[in-house]
C-alpha cells in the first residue's frame, strides 16, 4: 500500500489554510463545501469513505477525468468519471512555456498545491514540471485542474465539477493523504488506441506511460513512480539513486506483480498486432485541444470556442513508417533503455522488464513502433490567456 500520511505539522498547515480562506472576501465557501451527500453513499456502497486516500487518472483524447478512492483492503474503487469541459493543445507531453500543452506523465499533488482563492472558481496545481520533465529541459508550470471552462493548458472543468472534485481532495488530506497521485494520459490505453496511434511521434513515450497504467490497472494500487534512463520505471528499487538522465541500475520488482504486468502486456501486444492488420495508422491533430461530447452544445461559454473542432485525422504511410523506424531505433530513448536492461547482470531477486519478458518478434514489433517516419503534430498556438489560474 503507497497511502501516504500526513506528518501533524502537514495537517495542522493544511487546517490552517483552509480556515484562512474564511477571512478571505467571497471565495472562502468555495473550498469549504462539503463533499455531496450521493457522493459520499457512492463511497460506502463502494466501500470507501470520504477521508480515505484518493488518486486522479485524466484522459486527453477522451476528454474525461477519472476520481478513484482507496478501499479498506488498500486497493483503489473506481468512484466517479467527470466529463472534461475544455483543454488545450495537441496530444503529446508539454515541453516548454506558453505551447498550450496540458501535460502528460505521472504527477503528484499536496495540500500546497490547493488553491481555495483561484479566480477559476477553484483550482490545485498538479505538479508540473515532475522530476524527469526537469531533467528533459521541460519548461512551464502552473498547471491546474481549475473551473470556468476556459483553458490554456490545463484541465478545466465547470465550476460545479471543480466544487466537488476539490471537496474530495479536501476530505482525503484531512483524513491523512500526504500527495496524491495524478495521472495524466493521452488517451485510454487501449489496445484500438495504441494500434491507431502507432506511428505517431510520440508512440514511445506512450508506450512507457502505459507501463505505469498496466501497473495501476493490474494491481489497482498506486503504483510506485521513479525516473532513470529518460523515462518512467514503476514499482522499482535500485541500491542508490536512479539519475533521470542516466542510464537505469539493476532494478528490483515483485515478480508476482512484474509477471501480471508482462501478462497484460503480451495479451495487449497480440491485441494490437492483429489491429495493426486492420486500422490504418494516423497522426491527430486539433486546432487547439477539445472537449468532451456533452459540452459541445455550450461550446460559446468555452475559451477558444473557434478553436472547439473535431480534430483532423491524418493518414499515415505504414510501410514507409516502419522503414524509417527500421533506421532510427538505434536512436531510440526506449529501445536504447531495453537494450541497456538486456545487458545488465541479473540476480534471482531481481526482475526483467516487461519488453523482455514478451517473444522476440513481439519486442522487434515494439521496437519499431517506438519510432517514427513522421514528425509530431503540428506546434500548438503560443498565444496564453493572462489570466491568474
């Protein structure tokens, strides 16, 4: 269990931020609303309650936020999906100030992070730049999940969903929660999706955050979060410090959990190379990021809403893409990664990674899959609404 308690002097600060918005004029209510009555039933029909331990999934593609719950056997409940009013941007990691990229990675939120007084009705900050976007030159910050339908490169909701997604949290840091947990992902990591997405230019970079959503979804526990080797390692130890840019040391995992993990991977893989027969390969491209279906008939209350369009999906060559992936791979932070842990000295406490464990001609498919014939999509507008999230 990764449940992470509050040290008192964390909890007593976070009390005494929340009383301070009391004094502050007309906003002090909104951050202390309690969490719905049907919502906290949902939580005791599920098993949970409103102080247990919360963890955050966020989906671009699909335009949908996900609030999971910890229950009493320490694995996390699936507690309710919020429809995403509006974001911002391309699919794809943000990577430096002012690109309108909502961001992908693994990210953590504290009780610091809160902000009761935010001119978005309310907000909290997920935490970019992380550790590993630092060391990759990454650039920008303050990126929210905030309300008032307006983003420029956040996840914005409406002001009725921000009331209670931040009444939860709330409720999770007072009944301990030191951090809680933010994934934010592209898309659902379905195999339809990785077969349609397979030669886009980010396709490696996904495939890694995929390994922290198989860890989640296999154990439904929160998983573990390290960087080395320029990427995500989950669920991993290692004697002495893993650098971000440096190349991963021998890794330590659960074999139970690294076996259900390559398991997943493997059935998915299979899943995907019999798509990959039938769905033609695509880049997507948005004018400046969507939202979800629901929303479309208020798409004038929204930022940007001549921006709001179904993105353009553009054809890609497979053929021509695994060619020129054929050339590159040796380029490859992924494949390079593979290659160093295929080399490195093994102990019987000690775990493959998942590439490994899958067949040969699965890790040559992966391989060249996690390259590209094409560049990424085209650069998101620069221009950033000034406005205080």
């Amino acid at each position: 269990m990764t449940f992470r308690v509050l040290k008192p002097a964390a909890a007593v600060a976070f009390a005494a931020l929340s009383l301070a918005a009391c004094n502050d004029s007309g906003l002090s209510h909104r951050s202390l609303a309690p969490v719905p009555r049907e919502t906290v039933a949902l939580m005791e029909k599920l098993g949970t309650s409103k102080d247990a331990p919360m963890l955050i999934r966020a989906y671009k593609k699909e335009a949908e936020l996900e609030i999971w719950k910890m229950g009493s056997d320490g694995k996390y409940v699936h507690l309710k999906t919020f429809p995403m009013c509006r974001w911002s941007g391309q699919l794809g990691p943000k990577t430096r100030e002012g690109d309108r990229q909502v961001p992908e990675g693994f990210y953590s939120i504290t009780p610091a992070q809160m902000n009761p007084n935010s001119s978005y009705y309310l907000s909290f900050n997920v935490g970019y730049p992380n550790q590993l976007d630092k060391a990759l030159g990454h650039t920008g910050g303050t990126i929210m999940v905030h309300g008032a339908c307006s983003s420029a490169g956040c996840f914005s909701m409406t002001d009725a969903q921000i009331a209670e997604i931040y009444a939860i949290a709330r409720a999770s840091f007072e009944g301990g929660q030191q951090s809680i947990q933010m994934q934010s992902l592209p898309f659902r990591m379905t195999a339809e999706n990785l077969a349609k997405h397979r030669l886009d230019s980010n396709i490696g970079f996904w495939r890694n955050l995929k390994e922290g959503s198989d860890h989640f979804e296999v154990t439904k526990m929160e998983p573990e979060v390290a960087f080395c080797g320029r990427r995500y390692v989950f669920n991993a130890a290692a004697d002495g410090r893993m650098d971000p840019l440096a190349a991963c040391p021998p890794l330590k995992q659960d074999p139970e959990i690294v076996a259900s993990v390559s398991a997943k991977s493997a059935k998915d893989e299979e899943k995907i190379a019999e798509l990959s027969q039938s769905v033609k390969p695509v880049r997507v491209v948005y004018q400046d990021g969507g939202m979800h279906p629901s929303f479309l008939s208020k798409v004038a209350e929204t930022s940007r809403p001549e921006a709001v369009a179904p993105p353009e999906e553009i054809a890609l060559d497979d053929k021509a893409g695994r060619g020129k992936a054929a050339q590159i791979a040796s380029k490859s932070p992924v494949v390079t990664m593979a290659a160093a842990k295929a080399a490195a000295p093994t102990r019987p406490t000690e775990t493959t990674s998942v590439a490994r464990a899958l067949s040969a001609d699965t890790r040559r498919e992966m391989s060249a899959l996690a390259a590209t014939a094409e560049d990424g999509p085209t650069s998101s507008i620069k221009r950033a609404l000034k406005l205080k999230k």
